[in-house]
C-alpha cells in the first residue's frame, strides 16, 4: 500500500504512514505506544470472547429499590430523571459478555 500523502510504500495494516505521519484510510486496527492494537469488536478479558457485547439495562434492580424507597421523601423522582441522564447514553452502562456473563470484562485493545 501507498501513502496518499508522501506516496511512499507502507505496510498494508498501518494506521499512519511511517515516512510522513498521516493517516491512513485503514481503519480497523490502529498502533498505540505499547505495542497493543485497537480494535473495532470488543474481547472479553475473562473467556476471549470477541463480538459485541450486551449492555445493562437503564434502570437496574438496586435502582429501581432506591427510586421508589426513596419516593415517600420527593428523592424518588429526582434520583430516576439523574440515573436516566447519566445512563441514557449505552457508553455510561456496563458491558456484559453473552458468552461467559462477565461484568466489565469488554477490552478493544488487544
């Protein structure tokens, strides 16, 4: 493959040209400082599991129980509009793996 930039020949997977430093069109794995690479399907740390991964849900049990206990006392309302902007957006949630189960275990540098 050739740079668009410099047109100097680089390795076919470089995420940037090593003559120029531009970036390349190849988007699926880029090169950080370690040595690891990005990735762009997750992998799970504890199984190996790669693909997508299951997010939790918006409203979990333990804040379902604190919403309406706390409902009595005018927090309840509150505290579900607070989760609901914080966890509206699935980046905010906890990744699980459909393979093993595993809570937080998603990795896309490997």
């Amino acid at each position: 493959m050739f740079c668009t930039n410099c047109g100097k020949e680089i390795d076919n997977n470089a995420a940037i040209c090593i003559h120029c430093g531009v970036a390349t069109n190849n988007t699926t794995h880029s090169v950080n400082n370690s040595g690891m690479q990005h990735h762009d399907q997750p992998k799970c740390r504890k199984c190996g599991y790669i693909g997508e991964f299951k997010r939790e849900k918006m409203f979990r049990t333990i804040d379902w129980a604190i919403g309406l206990a706390t409902f009595w006392f005018g927090f309840g309302i509150i505290y579900f509009i607070i989760i609901a902007i914080i966890r509206y957006d699935e980046k905010n949630r906890k990744t699980i793996c459909p393979h093993c189960g595993e809570v937080g275990s998603a990795m896309d540098v490997y």
